[in-house]
C-alpha cells in the first residue's frame, strides 16, 4: 500500500513566492514540486500529445516513488458515441509516456457533466481502453460527472476492469465513494484562498482519516486537491502528506 497526495500539474505563476522559493528558475520547479508533494496529475495531455523526450525528462526529474497520473486525450472522452473514439484513444496512448516506468500513476479518464451513462456505449469504450502499453502495465480511473452514473451497472463495468471510480469532492459533481478497483483516487476540490492550507486543519484532519480508511487492505491511494483556490493547493497536500507521515 502507497499514500501518494499531490497537485494538478507544476507550472501556475501564482506558486511563485507561496510555494516555489522566490527566484527559483523555472526549469527546476517540477524538481522541486518532487521533493515535497509525492504525486502530480497532468492535465495538458488532455489537451495534446506530449513528446517520448519530454516523458524522459519529467521521469529524470524526480525522485523514485513518485508518480505523474496523466488526463486522458479530451477528444475520447467529450463524443456524444464513445465507442467512435478508437482512434483518438491509440493516439494517446501512443505518445510514449510509457517513458516514465514505475513513474506512471494511474490515468483520469475524465467526462462532462453533460455526459449520461448508457451502458452499452460505455461498456463499448471501456473494450478500446488497453490494459497495457508497450509492455507496461496501466491504471484507470474513470470521472464521471453526471448523476446517472450513480448506477450500479457502471460499478459492475468499473470491477470487471479494475478501474477506479474518481470520488470528486466537489459542490455540483456526484460524490461516489466506492471501491471498484485495487486503489483509490480522489480529486479534493473545495480549498479556499482564505485558509493558508487551502482547509482548515479539522477538514484536513478528516481528509487524513479517509485516506487511511480507503487505504486498509492494502489498497494504493492517489489525492489531488484540484481547482478550488488553486494557489492554495500545494500546501493543501503538503499538510496532508505531513499528517499521513508518507
């Protein structure tokens, strides 16, 4: 079992000053975003094809036990028929972020709030999704938005696959705390810029206990805080990852 807590990606000017030293250079941030969060989830990949030499370099870059979770290509996940997407989806996953090795977390197959769950199509897409790539075993998690995905027929297509359901602690997004998979990911999204932490310590003290509760049995947990008052996330996790003690 592995606690790993982090942010949504390492480039925000903001952090300039709140959580990157004053001065540091630009090229050394993701070294030293590494060296106090344990996780970082990409988002541009969601967006566009990063190259095989980037992989390289980001994977060179921090340390051993780290890992990146990537948002998958946003043209798979956003068609009214997702079983079309084959093509985007070898597009992506044919990118060589398989670069990274043992540095590659799970990946965030991310839907619309608009987007309902119909079983067929999804179980289709879920059939294009790979379990490996070049030879490298590969995580999923699915985020789903919309209140019909509260359905016990998408649990079953999750278990079959051993793919995560995304518990997304959000005001307007389905909170579904269940375990489909052999780890956990969760994406915390109410910090405010007023509390230098991002939450107060009771939140964080709460955060803490169910990270240890979805951890028992040895279950790996992934914790993002995302969005919210962004600036104030990278000492979100770092107050978490300092109660957890990983």
């Amino acid at each position: 079992m592995t606690i790993r807590v982090g942010v949504g990606g390492w480039t925000f000017e903001p952090w300039r000053g709140t959580f990157y030293p004053d001065g540091l250079a630009h090229r050394r941030e993701l070294e030293y975003a590494a060296r106090h969060l344990t996780a970082i989830e990409i988002n541009a990949t969601s967006y566009g094809r990063q190259k095989p030499a980037s992989w390289r370099k980001w994977g060179e870059a921090v340390p051993v036990g780290f890992q990146f979770s990537l948002k998958a290509s946003r043209y798979s996940t956003v068609r009214k028929v997702l079983a079309d997407s084959v093509g985007s989806i070898d597009t992506f996953m044919n990118q060589g972020f398989t670069e990274l090795g043992d540095k590659l977390g799970p990946i965030n197959w991310q839907f619309a709030d608009t987007k309902r769950f119909e079983r067929d199509d999804f179980a289709r897409f879920l059939d294009l999704i790979p379990d490996f790539q070049d030879g490298l075993p590969l995580r999923h998690a699915l985020e789903v938005r919309h209140p019909s995905f509260a359905d016990p027929a998408f649990l079953d297509l999750a278990r079959a696959r051993n793919m995560a359901v995304v518990f997304a602690d959000h005001d307007e997004f389905p909170r579904i705390d269940e375990q489909t998979a052999d780890f956990t990911y969760a994406r915390l999204q109410r910090s405010v810029e007023m509390v230098k932490t991002g939450y107060d310590e009771a939140a964080l003290d709460d955060w803490a206990k169910q990270t240890r509760t979805w951890a028992k049995g040895g279950r790996d947990v992934y914790v993002y805080f995302i969005s919210g008052a962004k600036v104030r996330n990278p000492a979100a996790a770092k107050a978490l990852i300092a109660r957890l003690g990983t």
